[in-house]
C-alpha cells in the first residue's frame, strides 16, 4: 500500500470519526461537563480552603490545564472504543476486507479522536474567561499542536487495548479503571513534585503527567511562579520543548504498537 493509499483511508476513517462526534449533541455536552464537573467540584471547592498554589496563581488557574488534559485524555482513548463498537456492529470486518491499509485504519482513528479532543479543548478554552482564566490568542495557538500531540498519543493508548477487547463492558471497565488513576498522578489537583516518593514515581512514569505540564507552561507563559511548579525528572526542571519531545516519542511508540496490534485483527 503506498503513501497515498495510507492517507486516503486515514482521511476516510478520520472523518467518520469527527462526523460521529459533531452529530451527536449529547455527547458533546457531556464531553465537555464531565471535565468542568471536576473544576466545580475540587477548584472552587477546595480553592478558599487551599488558596494559592504559588503567588499570583489560584487553584483554578493552576487546575485548568489539567481539567483541558483531562478532556484530552478521556477523548482520545475513546478511540478504542470505536474499535470495539466497530467489531460488535460489523463494520470493522467490512474496513478490513476494503482496499485500506490497515495501517492507514489505525492513523485514521487516532487523527479524528485528536480532532474531536481538539474541539473539546477549545470549547473548554471558549469558556475559560468565566472562571477567571486569561487567554489570548497567541496561547491558544501555541497550545493547539501539544493537544494534537498528546491526544495522539493517548488514542495510540486506547486503539492498542482495544484492538484486544471483545466487548464495549470490557473495555469501559479497562478505561475507568485507567482515567482516574492516571488523572490524579498526572499533577492536576497538585504539584507532582511534592508527593510522597513512590507516588511521585507513579507519577513522572506517566504520559500525562508531561502533556498536563507542557499545557500548564503555556497558560503560565512567564510567569515567576511557573519553574515552581514544573515537573522535575533527576534534578533537572523540563522545559516544554522537552516535555513535547518526550510525549512525541512516547506517542511514536503507542501508535506502531496500535498499528501491531490493529493488523492482527481477523
């Protein structure tokens, strides 16, 4: 299969995707609810109890990167679940036998579940000023493509194990147990580098943790709080050119074993 045989079914596929998303409000809604639940809840919940996280940045402001990563990463594994859905309906079998690489099946699912993390982002952005969160173009420009690149990774993550599932129960069993954990070691609530040792290592091993990061150091931009509140890996403070290198090549890794794993299918 060439190159252009690989785009035209990613392209395909890819579309299918978003059209699925785009068409069905409720999920949209609920897409966006369930991260905002969480603000609600632990941001303006514990943010008199808790004050500020370092000077001049609040609870809220130092969370809404998170509950953005948070959108991402429910988003994007989401992509298993087409999987599994698409062999309980059928229609994976008739992906399989059409003229589409399966590679190209794979790079399709994971660019319309980037796309649709995409746009829950950004209605997550829209939205962001009534909580107090200052935004402006330039950041929302420099924020696009580490979306892109995490939400590829992780629908990497989501195709790979669903590619082993065989039921929709399964795999939303798979993804509840996932979400929260690697929600709550991925630094949203809190400063990675102040948990205790063993869970500090829980949490520097996971992916999120440095796409969390990456998004927080450009809501921050400059500011004298932002080094504090970094990630720190054996000493050292990543920066966000790093952080985005690290999760490319992470996401280059899960999306080869999701293309393995897909061209297994019978």
């Amino acid at each position: 299969m060439t190159a252009a045989g690989v785009a035209r079914g990613a392209w395909v596929v890819a579309y299918r995707e978003v059209l699925g998303f785009v068409r069905d409000p409720s999920r949209i809604v609920a897409s966006v609810t369930f991260p905002l639940l969480f603000l609600v809840i632990f941001g303006a919940g514990f943010n008199n109890v808790i004050g500020q996280m370092a000077p001049g940045v609040d609870l809220i402001r130092f969370m809404y990167p998170g509950i953005i990563s948070m959108a991402v990463l429910t988003s994007a594994l989401s992509a298993g679940m087409s999987v599994v859905t698409d062999r309980e309906d059928g229609f994976l079998r008739e992906i399989l036998v059409a003229p589409l690489s399966r590679a190209g099946i794979v790079l399709g699912k994971a660019a319309g579940a980037a796309a649709v993390a995409l746009l829950q982002a950004l209605l997550l952005l829209a939205i962001a000023p009534l909580a107090g969160v200052d935004l402006d173009v330039g950041l929302v420009a420099r924020l696009v493509p580490i979306v892109v690149v995490l939400s590829l990774v992780l629908s990497g993550l989501g195709i790979m194990i669903g590619s082993f599932m065989r039921s929709q129960q399964g795999f939303q069993m798979i993804l509840q147990v996932m979400v929260f954990p690697m929600v709550f070691l991925a630094g949203v609530f809190y400063p990675v580098d102040t948990l205790p040792v063993w869970m500090e290592i829980l949490s520097k091993s996971n992916p999120v943790t440095y796409g969390v990061d990456a998004i927080r150091q450009v809501f921050l931009g400059s500011h004298p709080a932002a080094a504090g509140l970094g990630v720190t890996v054996f000493g050292h403070t990543m920066g966000l050119g790093a952080e985005v290198a690290m999760v490319t090549a992470l996401g280059l890794v899960l999306l080869t074993g999701a293309v393995i794993a897909f061209s297994r299918q019978e």
